[in-house]
C-alpha cells in the first residue's frame, strides 16, 4: 500500500516538474535542500531539550521540514523569475521536459530523506522497511547523502537502541522455533544474577539520566555497552539493581562496536566474573540477563535466529559500523541494553545492543568474536576514558 501511495506522489511530482519547468523545479530542490542542511544544522539544538521518543520525533522531524520548504519556496520564487525569461517554443517544451524529470527527482529525494527518519519511529518502521520503492531509491544515492542523512537521524531517533542495519529495506529475519524457556539450570542462573548489574548515570550534558544492564568479566571490571555510558562521566553500578551503588569510570569506549568497560573500585567479590565462552550458532538456545525498563533483574530465554555480520550505524548514527551479531529470538527492551548472553552453561557468549525496528521479538547481541578484543583492552586498562557525547536516541 506504501509504494502504491509513493507512486503516486512521484506521478503527481513529474506532473507539476512539467508545468513548472526545469528552473523551477531544479531551484526549488535546490532550496529545499539547503534549507534541510541549515535544519540538520539547527535541531539537535531542540533535540537537546525533548526526551527520546516520538514526540521528539516528530518535532525535530516537524521543524527541519518547514526550514526546507521555506527554502524550497524561495528556491521557486528565484526559478520562477528565471522560467518567465525563457521563449516560447522549443526552449520551453525542452525546459518542461527536463522539469518533469527534475520534479520526479525532487520527490525522490523527499521520500527517502523523510522515509529515513522515520525508519526507528515504531509506528511507521515496518511499512517504510518493507518499501520497494525507498529500497530502490536508497540503492543509488551516494555516500555523501546518506552520512547527511545520517545526522538527520541521529536528532530524529525515536530509539533506545543504535542501528543494527543502515539502509530503507527490511530486516532480514530468519524463522527458528520459540526458545526453550529451561535453557539454564537453576545453579547457572543464580551465577548469572550475581554477575548481572544494573548500570545508571547521569549525562549532564544532554540533562538526562540514562540507565541499562552490564555483565562482570573480571575482578572489578563491567561490560556494558556504549550508549548506556555516553556522555556519562561517573556511571553507578548495583548488585541485583537495588542498594549500595558504587561509582565507577569507564576505561574503555568503544562507540563502533557499542562496548564500554567500566572500573568499579570495590565491587563486592560476590559479584563473580562470568566465564568467557565461545560463539554459539544457529538454534542454540541461549539466556539473557538484565534490567528492562530499568525495573527488576529479569532472565529471558533466547534462541539464535543467525549469526551475521551487520552494516548499520554507530551510537552516534553515523553509518560505517559493521559488526559481527546474533540475531535472536527474544524480547528485548530499553533497559536490557549491556547485559549478558548466555549459553547453558552459564558462559558469556554475547552482549545485547539492540532490538528489531520490524518486529517485536527480534534482538541483536554482539558475539563473542567481535567483543573479546574490547573486552581484554578493558580488563587490563585502568585509565578513565572519555565517553564522548550522548548518543542517538
């Protein structure tokens, strides 16, 4: 129904591209253009004072789209002055020719600027991602536009998460059965809970709090992802997600892969390091530990949907971040971000980043392959680290 709807609109583009001509036309995306740039610009001003979600979305969204239709409006007005000079004849039905084709073009680049933007608000993911046409147009635009694009998103984002995949297609969901839910035995879970933290910390900068989960590798060492800590100076670390909470520094920061590694002075020796383990493959079924919502200490079942090596974002929506993840049958939600994956025998195998922009119970974890490097360098720093800005979302 989407690409029906967006045929359409291009049809109607190519229609007024003709009556208008190319000067207009070419001027007025010229104009709605630059006025977009000069909102990308100007929004993460009014990105700053709103909460992530849709409502911010949608604002952001709402106010660099009236700053490129002021500018596509003026781009006409100057084409328009341009197109009464030209003769009449064959300079004009050449002019009305090209415009047509100009007017198609201009649609385009509306449709996947906005399609874009809009691919983290839930409401609208699953039919922008599904769209052949925004698929089509996003397969040949250049670089340069999609890192504009990128920062687009980046004020814009309505979750909690990074991208896993850049681009307008889908998701790539491969069917598995429902994940056993006795995956851990009651010992193995209990080990796990005592190595699951809640992290929080306040990013001052962006004036709000930010809280997620983070699994204990070594002696004092937490891993975590990226995005919990950015823009986060002193994150607090609780055993079980009440109590005591001991202030740690992050040592290493990894805003790529999304891993962070916190120090945390103190940490009770109860809080036992969990086992390094291998990656696990396809239909293995898997635990995974935190606290959703940052509300109560959960453990969730999981299976392996695929392990796949993942193009999307970074924490801050730059593309460019390619990862090695699992893909996994299982619900993950704000909250569980930095929390242990692991296998039947109590092994960390992966970090969860992420969740599905398509559907609900598809979350993205990073294998172990792609975090063991990350995760050795921060066992053995011991100097804190900047935690750069505050992320996407």
């Amino acid at each position: 129904m989407i690409d029906l709807v967006l045929v359409l609109v291009l049809l109607a583009y190519s229609v007024s591209g003709y009556r208008q001509g190319l000067a207009l036309s070419a001027l007025s995306l010229g104009g709605f253009v630059i006025g977009a740039f000069a909102g990308i610009l100007a929004v993460p001003l009014l990105a700053e004072r709103l909460e992530a979600g849709p409502q911010r979305s949608f604002a952001v969204l709402a106010a660099v789209l009236v700053l490129a239709w002021l500018g596509q409006v003026l781009g006409a007005m100057i084409g328009g002055r341009l197109r009464d000079q030209l003769p009449k004849g064959g300079a004009r039905h050449v002019d009305q020719a090209l415009g047509a084709v100009a007017g198609i073009v201009a649609a385009a680049v509306v449709m996947w600027f906005v399609g874009g933007a809009l691919r983290s608000v839930p409401a609208v993911s699953s039919a922008i991602g599904s769209s052949r046409v925004l698929q089509g147009i996003d397969a040949v635009m250049p670089q340069k536009a999609s890192t504009l694009a990128s920062r687009f998103r980046e004020s814009v984002a309505a979750s909690d998460f990074p991208r896993v995949f850049s681009g307008a297609g889908p998701e790539q969901i491969s069917p598995v059965d429902p994940p056993s839910e006795s995956a851990v035995s009651a010992a193995v879970a209990k080990r796990v809970k005592a190595a699951t933290v809640k992290i929080t910390g306040d990013a001052r900068k962006c004036g709000q709090t930010q809280e997620g989960s983070g699994a204990v590798v070594a002696p004092e060492r937490v891993v975590t992802n990226a995005h919990v800590v950015a823009g986060v100076s002193r994150p607090q670390v609780q055993l079980g997600g009440t109590g005591r909470r001991y202030a740690g520094k992050v040592v290493l920061f990894d805003p790529q892969r999304d891993l962070a590694v916190i120090a945390v002075p103190g940490l009770p020796a109860s809080a036992k390091p969990l086992p390094i383990g291998a990656d696990i493959a396809r239909g293995a079924d898997a635990a995974f530990a935190g606290y959703p919502r940052n509300g109560p200490y959960v453990l969730g079942a999981a299976r392996v949907r695929s392990v796949l090596r993942a193009s999307g974002d970074d924490i801050y929506g730059k593309p460019g971040a390619v990862r090695r993840v699992y893909s996994l049958y299982a619900t993950v939600q704000p909250g569980n971000s930095g929390g242990p994956v692991v296998d039947a025998q109590g092994a960390l195998v992966g970090v969860v980043f992420a969740k599905s922009l398509d559907d609900a119970n598809p979350g993205y974890a990073l294998t172990m392959q792609e975090a063991r490097s990350d995760i050795d360098a921060g066992i053995g720093a011991v100097d804190a680290v900047s935690t750069g800005g505050c992320a996407a979302g």
